[in-house]
C-alpha cells in the first residue's frame, strides 16, 4: 500500500496543473493563480502554497493562503527557479505529501499564472492500482479510533455489491465482496470497485478474523456510490474500539467459536448476559434536520440508527435529534410519507454531538390513509405455529439469544446442522439438512437460489419478523415445496411478521 502512495507522490510531481501566461515586462512578477480539488470540482479554500528557491529550499521562502474560492497571490518574486506547492487538510486525508513541481520565474515577466490541483481521479487510480478498465475504481481512506482520532493499527475493509446473475434458470442478485488489510496508519486502498450501483463498506479491527474481545470493533455497514465519472472515492471510517470482556460473554461476537458452542448460546437463558460486535448504546449524539430537494423541511420524518433502538420523528422544522448512541460510523435511515427512503451514514464520537442533514429522497406517490387497528400477520406465521408443525423463532427471540446472522439462529433447529463456515464470515455457519442434502429458502415468499447465505447477505437479525422450519417439503405449506427432498426454511420480515 505504501508502494502505491509513493507512486502516486512521484505522479503528482510530474503531472500538478500549472499554466503559464506572460504579462507586460517587469523586474519583478506576480504570481497567482487558483487551488482545485480535482476529484470534487471544487476550490480548495485555506490551502498554504509555499513559493521556495529550488538551489535552497531550506531557506526562507514566500507563502500564501488560499481564499474561499482558492484563489491566491504572491508579490515580488525575483527572476530564479523555484519550488511552487501547496499543502492542505485533504492531502492528508489521502495520504499525500505536499503536492509541488519546478516553476521557472523568466527576467522581464510581469505576471505568471499557476494553477495547482490535486490529479485526477483516473490519475489515483492509475497510481494506486495499475492499468484498469473504465467500469471500476478505487476506495481508500482510513479507519480510526471514534474516541481519541488517532489510526486504528490493524484490520480489514469489507467492500460488497450485488451483481444480477442467472442462477439455476432463474435470474438472481448475488453478493460480491473485496476487502483491503490496513496496518499501523489506518490507511486502506480498495481497487477493482464497480462503479455503476452504490456498494457497502464496512471495517473491522484486529488481527483478521480471530481478533480477541479486548480489541475486537467494528462498523455498521454504510452505503456508498461513486461520483458520475469520478473512479475515486475516499472515506474515513470510524471504530468504537471494544472493552474487554469476560470469556463468557463473547461467544456471540468471537467467530473463533464452534457450531456447538453456538448453538448453546442461541439456546441459553435470554437473560444471559451477550456480547456485541456492533454496541447497540452509547453516549455519541446525533443532531440535525431533514429537507426537501427545494430545502423546504420534512416534519413527521422517521430518523433512526440501524442496529439501534434510537428513532425518532422530526419537528415541523425538520430537526431531530437522537441520544445514546454508540460511536463509530454508523448507517442512519430515514422514511418521510411522500418520499424515497433513505440510507446515509454519520461518524458518531463518544459523548458529543455530530451534526447530519439529510435530503430526502425523490417524491413518490402516495396512497389514502389507512386506519390500522392491529398488528397484521400477511404470512400466516403465527396460525402454522399453532399448529405445531415445524420449527418456529421469531425475530425478537433471535435478538435476544445474540443472533448475529439468520445461519446462527437457524442451526438451533432441531432438522438443521452446523457443516462448516462461510468462508468470506467466519460467524456464519454454513446450514445442511439431513444427509447434509442444501434446504430450500424463501424470503417473503419469494424462493431465494443463493439458499439461507443469499438471504444472509440481505437481512440483519432486526429486519426479521420470524423463521420457520420444515424437515421436507411435504411438511412444508404447499406454496413453499421448494426443489428436492431437503428441509425448507421461510424468513419473513417485520412487514409481514409483526
């Protein structure tokens, strides 16, 4: 990784935009020019250019500042060769050195024009990955401690998308993933992204997968897209580094564990004491205000923290403000009547205040109200549960047992076993029924071919209403007899399971 950014600093030394424009002639020249973010298209405001002699670039040189629309100026400069830069908070972000080249300053010029900009973002690509085709680009960023600020050591970046794929004659979305190590800096590079559709990223802490509780963290998976035409994207991603815990108390955060270990923690007691990955609480807050396209305020909005019990209803301002959350990056949603859900993300710190506005996505049309008396079961879950027939959990239970992944709470099924882990998740275990024979899997009603992992790779255990279970197709309902002779399992969530 390191290899790359030197690449890229030697790339910028050769390639910084400057533009010459002579004037009428003059002992001494002026220089001045503009600042730009080549990757955002914007100024670069309050950037330090550096003018030094290129003979003696220890002595003192001359130094500007960058106004709000990156425009600068320098007086007086004498006839020589120079060192024209510029320093600002985003070359650091990027894991850059102040971005320079030679300028030549000829006698008799009045004015020279210097514009300076960071590359483009074909330029990092290139630099940090190699030759690559136009489809993909580059992610990188740092993952840091949400309470001092400071590089978290070590772990991986999780990058996934979804590719549509014929599956069994049927055509299906499957998950693809990347993932990009970070070392004692927190820096990550992630090449070959797709750049067409938004993708999920996410960071964990520690020494790969077998991390210990004391240093175990983690984040919320956030959604991101690329900029039309920009290949480059950078994201900081903050960690809420965990306490340690006792031994007992991790099973359900420590993947090192073994399916019958994990079994008899989804069977515990539920008021046994469970260990997190993903804190639910904490002491970060959450304040800010949703708005329309026209940035007219959205009241009666649903603000909540995914993975949280933290939601709340905006003002007629738009404002909300949410409490006692966990730190970290975490993934916000918000459904306003009216208008396009949305995902964004906030980097929350311990005991303050991160700020968020949120545009709501495009108007949709909406249907008449309805009154609802009850709570309705659109699956007929709870009647088959009466009945007896089959294997039953719903989601409440599974959050309360310490589920981390649909895999987990189903193993407990008394026709299911454990047969392996998923090897891109170690905390899922791969699920087979009798004569290790691959169930067949719904979700709401929809027969899924990725099976029980394609519907992993969809829901959290809060989005589940409930799961049932069928040792073969003929004790299944008879809409949902699946393919074979194997077990058939049914995820519902809460919109159909209340």
């Amino acid at each position: 990784m390191l290899t790359g950014f030197t690449r890229l600093r030697a790339a910028l030394l050769a390639g910084a935009l400057l533009a010459l424009h002579p004037a009428s002639l003059h002992a001494q020249a002026i220089i001045s020019g503009f600042v730009r973010d080549s990757l955002t298209s914007k100024p670069l405001a309050a950037a330090t250019i550096q003018l030094l002699p290129s003979a003696t670039p220890w002595a003192a040189g001359r130094t500007a500042r960058s106004d709000s629309i990156g425009r600068y100026r320098i007086d007086s400069v004498a006839p020589g060769t120079y060192v024209l830069g510029f320093q600002h908070p985003r070359l650091d972000s990027l894991g850059l050195d102040a971005v320079s080249r030679t300028l030549d300053v000829p006698p008799g010029i009045r004015a020279l024009r210097a514009d300076l900009a960071l590359p483009s973002g074909n330029t990092f690509v290139l630099s940090l990955c190699g030759a690559s085709t136009d489809s993909v680009g580059v992610v990188v960023g740092r993952v840091l401690d949400a309470a001092t600020d400071a590089p978290v050591s070590q772990g991986t970046v999780v990058i996934r998308w979804a590719e549509m794929q014929l599956v069994a004659g049927a055509v299906g979305r499957r998950m693809q993933q990347a993932s990009a190590k970070f070392g004692s800096d927190g820096r990550y590079v992630a090449c070959k992204i797709p750049t067409g559709a938004p993708f999920l990223v996410s960071a964990r802490a520690g020494t790969g997968m077998s991390a210990t509780a004391a240093t175990l963290g983690v984040t919320d998976e956030i959604e991101l897209t690329f900029a039309p035409g920009v290949p480059f994207l950078q994201r900081n991603l903050l960690i809420q580094m965990r306490e340690p815990v006792a031994a007992a108390a991790v099973i359900a955060a420590v993947p090192s564990v073994t399916p019958l270990d994990s079994a008899r923690a989804l069977t515990a007691p539920v008021s046994a004491p469970v260990s997190r990955a993903v804190p639910r609480s904490g002491t970060a807050r959450l304040i800010g205000r949703v708005v329309a396209a026209d940035g007219r305020p959205i009241g009666g909005a649903r603000v909540s923290v995914v993975d949280t019990d933290q939601t709340v209803t905006t003002d007629t301002s738009g404002a909300f403000r949410l409490l006692n959350l966990p730190a970290g990056t975490r993934a916000v949603e918000v459904i306003a009547i009216g208008f396009a859900p949305v995902r964004t993300s906030a980097d929350l710190r311990p005991a303050r205040d991160a700020t968020l506005t949120v545009n709501a996505g495009p108007r949709i049309a909406t249907l008449a109200a309805v009154a609802v008396v009850a709570p309705v079961d659109r699956s007929g879950f709870f009647k088959r549960r009466a009945q007896g027939n089959g294997f039953f959990i719903d989601g409440n239970t599974m959050e309360q047992r310490g589920a981390q992944n649909i895999s987990q709470a189903l193993i407990t099924a008394p026709t299911l076993r454990p047969n392996g882990f998923d090897r891109n998740n170690p905390t899922r275990p791969q699920v087979s029924g009798r004569g290790n024979c691959r169930p067949s899997a719904f979700m709401d009603g929809q027969m899924i071919p990725d099976g029980v992992g394609g519907i992993d790779e969809l829901l959290t255990v809060r989005r589940v209403g409930g799961i049932e279970v069928y040792a073969n197709p003929a004790e299944a309902p008879p809409q949902f007899r699946g393919s074979g002779n194997c077990a058939v399992i049914l995820v519902w969530t809460r919109a159909y399971v209340p």
